[in-house]
C-alpha cells in the first residue's frame, strides 16, 4: 500500500510522445514518480509497448467484459471512449493507492505539486477539480462565461480522487458507460458537463490554485512570468504547476495552439515567457516523436473489411444495443462479419430516426413559437413523431 498518488493519463498510441513528455516531467518534478499510461487502442497487455519510466495498461485492467469494452468502442468515437473509461481507471488505481490523480497526455509539469495531496486531503468528497476560470471571463475572450455553459465548469484534463469517491466513480461512469457524447444540442460535451452535477452532488472541491491546469483558455487571467525558481504567475505570484497544451505542434511553437484562432493568427513574441515555456516542451516532445515508430491506425476507426465508421453509424448501434434483450454484432470480430453487415445495411433507419431527432431540437431551439403553433395545430401529429423518433424522451413534445 502506497501513501502516495497514483498519476494516470489515457490515450490512443498516436498521442504515445505528449505522454512520455509528460512522464518525463513528471519524473523531474514528483520525486521519480512514474506515470500509469493507458492504451484504449490495446486489448490485452500482451499488445503493450515496453517503455522504461511508465507503467504501460490495456484496457483488460479496467475489469471489464471483452465483449462490453468492443461495444464501447463501437459506440463512441477515439476521444468519446477515452474520456468514458476515466472514472473505471481512477477507481482501480484507489485499489492500491490513496489517490489518484488524472492528467491529460497534453500537460506538462513545470515544478512539484506540493498544493496537490493536502488540497485532495481537504475536499470534503475526497474529489478535487480545477475551473477553466477563477474570474468572470471579459466580453471580448475568445472563451467567455457563456461558452462554459457549453464546455463545463471544470477542465477535465485533471483531476485528483481518493477512497472517499468511490461512490461518485460509480456514478460518473453510470452516465459514462452511455453518455459520454459531443452532442450540444443534449447539452453533453464529453466527460466534463457531468461533472457541473457530481461536484455538488459528491462535495468535489475547487482547487483554486492558479497554477494548475493553466492553458491557451485561461492565460489571460494567468499571465505567466520567469524567475530563477521558474515559471510563475505574475499576477499572484504563484508558481505555475501544470502547464496545459491544447493542439500543440512542436514544429510550430510560436503557436501555442493551431485550434485556436487568437494563437495561431498571432505568433508568439520572441520575448515572450510563454514561447520560452513552449520551446522547452517542444525540444522534449521533439525527442520522443523522433524516436519513436509511427504509430499503428487506431483499430476501432473501421471494421474488419476495412470500412470507415461514421459517427451517425456509431450513434445508431449506441442507441439499439442499450435495448432490453438486443446483442449486436460487433463491427471488430471477423466471425461477425456477415451479421455486422445485415445490421450495417439496415442501420440507414436508426440513423434517419436520429436525425430526425437532432433536426427536431433544432427546430424547437431555433423556432420556438413557430413550433409551438404546429404543436397546437397537429398534436396528435406531434405525439406520433414523439414517440416514433425520440422514444418518448420529449423530443418532439
């Protein structure tokens, strides 16, 4: 048994040098402390790369059914699966460690995170969560308040449990194991809206600590500076922690992002502290990207004849294999093949009901009152397109 946390990421093997870039820092700045990397594009550990300095996981350690972990990957695209399999990672780490603390592949320490246990240790749930902000966002961000209405309160690429959360865990991934969807007009973006629920259901604490977490988003609340002892921000004088790198290309560090507009139209000045900040984790991004092979395709983004599977194809077999007594054929499985396919022909009447469905809300957000009025005119029209296409969830009522 371990007194000290437990660090994790996840991630598909194309994202392997952000990870082992993150690791390295890690190591640096925790004490030797090794990062737990889990693949969701390796099945067995027998499929694992062998990396010195990092524990190496397939997703046979999350105590799931062979048969379930297909269906999920099925169900959701790359970052849908990578993010809903989050909570089932923490709560097995809790196992053998006191704390688990998660951090995107993307971020990158830049000095020891001595806030982090005692702050984890204070949550009253035994939860801590970093914001996208601390202060209300100006009109003219390129993030503003209102976009957290859309994105989420808290930044998910990191956060810190211990045993007191198991039964949050168990909640999370009860909505995870379904809806763990980029689906705005559900109001779901991921993992992260499910959070603005638990943190007031399960008591999560809001780690308010200005060096934690701090990304392209949230720079201009957190101007970073440089001194002998690091990276800091100047407006508090605290020390930056845990830098977070949206879209980062290390051939083009000036950058910062090549997502976000302001970035990527507007270079980095030379003199900048936040260039010096990207060039250092660009050299050592570099060096893994170099030395590593390219990776392999990610081997749930088409079938076994090779066949590209679209998002409506994904939504369709998420929304018919949660129906009592259905088994569909999995997409993965040569022996299915012949069965997929007969499902693939006549999935074209899920994914029309699906979008329909979107088309639906559409039109009730858009064109409220005008909906209204066809609603009154036609309602047993409207009962009939309810039940047919929204399974009597609303959509049309």
């Amino acid at each position: 048994m371990t007194t000290h946390p437990a660090y994790c990421t996840i991630l598909s093997t194309n994202y392997l040098p952000k990870a082992l870039a993150l690791a390295e820092s890690l190591r640096r700045h925790e004490d030797g402390a090794s990062l737990k990397i889990l693949f969701i594009d390796v099945g067995s550990d027998d499929g694992l790369p062998q990396l010195t300095g990092v524990e190496c996981l397939s997703t046979a350690s999350l105590g799931l059914p062979h048969r379930t972990l297909l269906d999920l990957a099925m169900a959701y695209d790359l970052v849908e699966l990578a993010t809903a399999v989050k909570p089932l990672l923490l709560k097995a780490l809790l196992e053998e460690n006191d704390q688990a603390v998660y951090l995107d592949p993307d971020t990158y320490l830049t000095s020891p995170m001595i806030e982090l246990s005692p702050a984890l240790q204070a949550a009253a749930g035994g939860i801590l969560l970093t914001p996208h902000f601390l202060r209300p966002t100006p009109p003219d961000a390129e993030m503003t308040d209102g976009h957290m209405l859309l994105a989420g309160v808290f930044n998910l690429g990191f956060c810190a449990v211990d045993r007191r959360a198991h039964e949050f865990l168990d909640w999370w991934w009860g909505h995870l194991r379904h809806e763990c969807l980029y689906d705005p007009l559900s109001g779901l973006f991921y993992d992260q809206k499910w959070m603005d629920l638990g943190s007031t259901l399960f008591e999560a604490g809001s780690f308010r600590h200005s060096g934690y977490n701090v990304g392209v988003a949230n720079l201009p609340e957190r101007p970073l500076a440089v001194d002998a002892d690091g990276y800091y921000i100047s407006s508090n004088g605290e020390r930056l922690r845990l830098f977070h790198f949206h879209a980062f290309d290390s051939n083009a560090p000036e950058k910062l992002s090549v997502r976000f507009r302001h970035s990527s139209e507007n270079p980095l000045q030379d003199d900048s502290v936040v260039l010096e900040l990207c060039k250092e984790y660009a050299a050592i991004l570099s060096s893994f990207e170099q030395s590593l092979p390219a990776p392999p395709p990610y081997p749930y983004a088409t079938d076994t004849r090779g066949r590209h599977i679209s998002r409506q194809l994904r939504r369709a077999y998420r929304v018919e294999s949660q129906a009592p007594g259905t088994s569909l054929p999995s997409p993965f499985e040569p022996s299915e093949a012949g069965e997929y396919e007969k499902w693939r022909r006549r999935a074209w009447r899920p994914i029309a009901r699906g979008l329909l469905g979107d088309a639906a809300k559409c039109v009730r957000i858009v064109l409220p009152e005008e909906y209204g009025r066809v609603k009154k005119r036609f309602p047993r029209l409207a009962e009939r397109l309810n039940n047919r296409f929204s399974g009597g969830t609303g959509l049309w009522g």
